[in-house]
C-alpha cells in the first residue's frame, strides 16, 4: 500500500524520518549545499569507496606491487565483486561476474546467444539506448545477422515472430518505462528467442529478480545506482546452464579456465566467468567493491518502494508546474528516474545547477530527475522542486550562460 | 657502442653517476628494501600517479560528480592521454586512442582488418601470449575466417602467403625476442595482408617507430613499462588513413562521432577514436595519465639503451652462474626483460621474493627479470644477481614454503 504523496515540507521531514533505509545517507560523501538528482548518470562517492581506491592504489600496488595479485585477492575481484552485485539483481553469486563496459558485454553476449536462437536475427528498439543500437548494428555487421531496429510498439511481435536475439533495456533511459522482465522471457521463450537485458537504469534501484522471472543474460553498468565510480566497470549475468552452452567471442585470458597455465588452446571457465576476457581494472574495479557495501543489509524491496515514493513526488509537483512528464504516472512501471519535458529543458537544467540542484538532460528536451533510494531524502526533493519552480517562475534560466551547449551535460 | 658490461659493484655505481635517467627514478614510490626486477608484470606507481588517482576519487568524484564529464576533461581523457603515449611508439598525437583491454582490442583490430585483408585468415604463432592465441581463436569462430596457428618459424611465409591477418607481439613475454616491425610490414604490404601488433611488452622500453616502420595497426598494454597501475586501460594505435577505412566490430558509442547527440545510427569517429567503445574507466584512465609524466623529457632511445646495457647484466651474471637463457644474447634483439631457465624456477623466484628481490616466473621454468630503465639502477641488477647467486650456492630454494605454488606468480 503506497503512503500519501507528501504536500508540504513538514510531510517530507516525516517520510524521511519514518524511512527504513535514512541510515544508509550517512555512507555517502556527498558535496556541501549540492542536492544531487543525477544518480541515474553518475553515483556518488562512498567513503568506504574513497578509502578503498585509497588503499587500493598507496597500499596494493605501490607497497604490494605484483605480489597484490594474489595478497590483495586482486585475481579474485571480478567474481567476488560479482558474487555481492548478485544480489542486487536477484541472481546466484556465481552467475555474475564484473568486466568490460556495457557496450562491450552487450556484444558478447548477443553474438554469443545467437547459434542458440531460432532466428539469426539482431532486434533492437528505436528507442533504445543509442548506444545499444549501435552494438546490435556493429554484431549485424560482422556476424551477417539480419539488423532489425523496430519501435517499440513492435519489439514483442518482432521477438516472437523471429525467434531472433533482441537486446533490451528493463529500464528506459529517456522515459523511465520499466520492462516486464518476465513476460518478455516468456515471449522469447516461446519463440526460442534469446533477450540480452541492459540493466543499467534498473540495477541498484529497482527489485530486479533475473532468477525467479527466467532472464538468462543481462549485463549493465554500475557507475549509476549501484555508485561504482566514473567509468566503472560492467556486470554480466548468465544463468548458470545456459552460459555454459556459449561461446564469447572475445576469448580473452581471464575467460580461461586456467590462465595462468598458459595452454595454447582456448578452454573456458565454467558459467558466467566465460564472458571475462582481458586485465581487469583493479583500481576501478576496487571503488566498485567497497561501493557495493553502501547496500549490505539494505531490502532492495524497500529500494524499489522509496523510489516509487520519490518519484511521485517529483510527478506531483512538475505537474502541478506544468511540465508534461514523458515517464510513466503509475510508478509500478516508473524506474528510478522521472523525464520531464521542456523546449528549454538543457537552459534549465544548467540553471538549476548554478543553484547546487543537479539533474541531467537528454536531447531534445528531457530534463531528467534521479531519485536514488540510498542517499536522497523527501526534504532534498522537495527543496529541488522549489528552486526549480523558482527558476521557471522568474525566468531565470533565460540568460546567455545558461544556453551555452557542451558536449555532455 | 654499447659500453663495457660492468664486472663489479663500483663499475655499477659509475655507471649509475654517468645514466642520463638516473634523474627519472625519483618519480617513483619503490617500497624500501624491495629491488623490483617485475616492471615487464606490472609497473610500479609514480608519486604522481597515487597523487592523482586521490584527487580523481576525492575531488573530481565526490566532489565534481557529473560535472567533472566537462569540468575535469574526463570525456577528453581516452584521447588526451592517447596523445600523450603516442609518443613512445613513434607515431601521431591522434592516431592513439585509451580504451578496454589488450583482448578486446586486439578482437576489434583484428576482426575489423580481416575486409581489408587479401586472405580471409588469422594467422598467429605458438609461441605468442597465449591470450592472444585465444582472441585469434574467438575471431576465427565468430567471422568464420580460417584460423591458422603456425610455429614461429612459419608465420612470416604463412603471411606472405595468404594474404591474412596475423597477431603479433613485438616482443615476446616469454623470451624478449624483438621482432623487426619493419620487415614484417614490408611482408604484410607484399602480401596484401595486415599485421596487428601486440606491444603490451615493448611499449615503454623500446625505441618504437610505428609510424616509421610503416605499421598500421597496434593495441598494447600500460601496465608495465608504462607504470599506468594494475590493469589500467590498453593503447590502440591505427595509422590515420588506414583506420577511417575500417570498423569497429564493437560500435559503442565512445566511438561515435557525436555521442551525445544520440542520433539513431551509427557514424563513426574519424580515425583512430572509432575503436573505442563504452564509458573508459576514469580513475583507471587518471593514473595512466599521471604515469605517463615519468616519460616528460626522456628519450626513448636512451630508454631503449639502458634495457640493452641492464639486460647485458643480467645475461652475463646469469651465464656465469651457469644458467640457461632463452633471451637473445645479443641485445639489439632483446626487449625489456632476460627469461632464464632453472628446473626448480618457481621456488627460485619464490626464494628470491623472500628475500625482497622481485622478478617472475613463467611456466614451466622459465625466471623473468625485467629491467625498467626509468628507475633501475646498474647497482640493483648487482645486487639482485648476488642474491640470485646466493640462493643457487645454498640451495635456499629448496624449501616446502617456495616450492607450493599459487594462481599467480
């Protein structure tokens, strides 16, 4: 059962205190007088993950050097870091493991399902993440899979109908429209199609539970919700029996079974950890790790539920500006983010920024606000709206510096 | 001409006064009491590449948050520091882009030059890392070009004869034969086929002249003789006009000519920046970056020298201790590092650790000393071989805790 949208600031205070997860704010090093809505592009730091990247650098490599690859469990990491995200996504510890960017995982794994579907096909919505359309074009280009990029209204047909390889977010980067992981499987499953989920608005802020809604591949970046650092590495999902009947195509050391036997052929490890390939990026992949403990202990129920709960309020009082909202009302299919629209939506957000507020924007015209469960509170919302229906009402955001375009935002 | 191979302690001192990089080691954090014979493994960290990875994490992280895309240049960094190391290898500031791993690198070069290739095959060696042989395996399976792995003997005739795309170290990791770039360019060009470089152990040591040697494609590690920390991203070099002509297997959208303007299709960058894919790992791209300041005003034939008269040193020592090297004798045709071989080689390295005196060991006997010549001096290769000879003359080596063996050494 939803709580009431709060209506004042006074309501906000007795959300916040009444919070199960107001605790987990205090493993955040956020900024002085920053009210951070841009979780869903780059998390915050943690201490443990400053401290980690600290001791990772000065203690590991510089005083351990080589000898960290074994002392400081570095050769571990992308399993042990993947065995804590498993969680998060509803997974088993050993069906997750962390290497590469999205891109490149998103690769592997659609070429890598495709001798396993039905069809030799490569789907991908028109509204999907650009950069996922650009991998499924680059894997029709070299594996001579047929290319079909559908709207989104077709994507399901398009799946059951071929049988082919779609790659899919759970959760859209634009409008926040969450996918029904379950029915799409269902779908795929079907059709003896194969779906390769991009997590990457979803993980960290939805209830995602790959397991028990049959996903068998996914893959997503943790530098959004799960506050793994800039660049941070990727994840890979792979249920455990249907990974061990794919072969990555980039067959990298770190996929072999034993590396450090230098055998001249190719044999790779059992599950998931297949779908590793080169060095993994031990600084980064160090943050990632103490970042992850930001949600030991922490119901990714209560997650999902607060996000829900933050981002109506965002609804609520864009409305009552009279912004149009681009994400779904109904927050049981919202993510943890809301897009709303405005012509002058990047003049804004650079507005809303001189003020501290931080949001994002996404061409043409969507100013996106994250709620990120761990660390942002109702107070922080609420103060955010204000100044940002202060800014609409002074005009504010009409001033030459505020327009100025630059190449990310 | 080369100068006389030192034959005592003292000779090492002079020669230590007399090294125009003698100044160099004082960018380094070397733990006390550690003699570190394992840069050709990993790299040691510059001071300033701790102070870096700090204010990366501290300031431009926790503080800057998603501002720092612009405010601090991350978006520039695969580029910035690109052109930084373009230096080292002898080619332009823009035909070098930071990106991914050695593997997914040498997959994307490779796999995108076989359209360019007269002969639809992959060619490498059995002697070469063997990840490298796996990504040539990967290749094969997933483009259907034919894979053909050949003695070292073979691969220069089986280049010219069918025209294809071969995976080549420019020096080898297990025996630090230097290969000439030169002539197996003139053999590819002959040939109609393309060579891809591998020059994660040449990179920072030698004198490379890519651009001069006519080579046109060329990924690497930083690692190792570049310092750039543990698993820090790979190099790809593309000779300007070579690469426009070709395309990225792997079409993320780092690689796209205007990534945030999020247009629907894929349109690459020009060049060299085509080839990289997904978000590049800031923190790990930061220390690279720093790392890369240890080369500000050096040499690279000076560089180069120093590993020639270093691994002169060992290779005498070693010989007068009786024992076997697989490394060239003669050192115009030695990389960074001189391989010998002991029976017991692991318990030896382990021995010689023991005692803070840290090379590595590669299976199934073979000792690597490395010889980074920015911060070793004449007097630590002395020193090291005194120990070396010690533990052969007591048999120290022969001890249960040296002989276990772990995942890594």
């Amino acid at each position: 059962m939803a709580a009431e949208i709060p209506t004042t600031r006074e309501e906000c205070e007795a959300r916040d205190r009444a919070d199960p997860l107001a605790a987990a704010r205090a493993a955040f090093a956020l900024p002085e007088g920053v009210i951070y809505l841009d979780g869903h592009s780059l998390g915050p730091a943690t201490h443990e993950a400053l401290k980690r990247v600290q001791t990772a650098a000065q203690h590991e490599w510089a005083r351990g050097l080589i000898r960290s690859w074994n002392d400081a469990g570095w050769f571990e990491l992308p399993r042990t870091v993947g065995a804590k995200l498993a969680r998060l996504v509803g997974a088993q510890a050993d069906e997750v493991v962390i290497a590469d960017s999205v891109s490149v995982n998103l690769f592997k794994l659609a070429t890598a399902a495709l001798p396993l579907a039905r069809g030799r096909v490569v789907i991908v919505e028109d509204s999907e993440f650009p950069s996922d359309q650009y991998v499924a074009e680059g894997i029709a280009g070299v594996t001579g899979a047929e290319l079909m990029r559908v709207s989104a209204s077709k994507g399901a047909d398009t799946l059951a109908r071929t049988g082919g390889v779609q790659i899919k977010s759970a959760v859209n980067y634009r409008t926040s429209l969450v996918e029904d992981i379950a029915a799409t499987e269902a779908v795929a499953a079907q059709a003896g199609g194969v779906v390769v989920w991009d997590l990457s608005h979803a993980t960290g802020v939805l209830n995602l539970q790959l397991n028990a809604h049959n996903a068998k591949l996914a893959t997503g970046c943790t530098y959004k919700f799960v506050n793994g650092g800039p660049g941070a590495p990727s994840f890979i999902y792979a249920r455990g029996d249907f990974a061990s009947r794919m072969q990555s195509p980039i067959s990298g050391w770190f996929g072999h079974a034993t590396p450090f036997a230098f055998d001249a052929g190719y044999r790779p490890l059992e599950g998931v950890g297949r779908f590793a390939a080169g060095t993994p990026g031990v600084l980064s992949l160090s943050a990632l790790d103490a970042a992850l403990s930001a949600f030991d202990g922490v119901a990714m129920s209560d997650v999902a539920a607060k996000a829900r709960a933050l981002g109506d309020l965002v609804v609520a009082r864009t409305a009552a500006l009279g912004l149009e909202s681009i994400s779904p009302a109904d927050s049981r299919k919202r993510g943890g983010h809301v897009s709303v629209r405005h012509a002058d939506g990047y003049a804004v957000t650079q507005a809303l920024i001189a003020r501290g507020i931080i949001p994002d924007f996404r061409a043409p015209d969507a100013i996106r606000f994250g709620v990120a469960p761990l660390y942002m509170r109702f107070v922080d919302v609420w103060d955010g709206m204000d100044q940002l229906a202060d800014i609409l009402a002074t005009r504010a955001w009409d001033r030459s510096e505020f327009m100025r375009r630059s190449a990310v935002t």
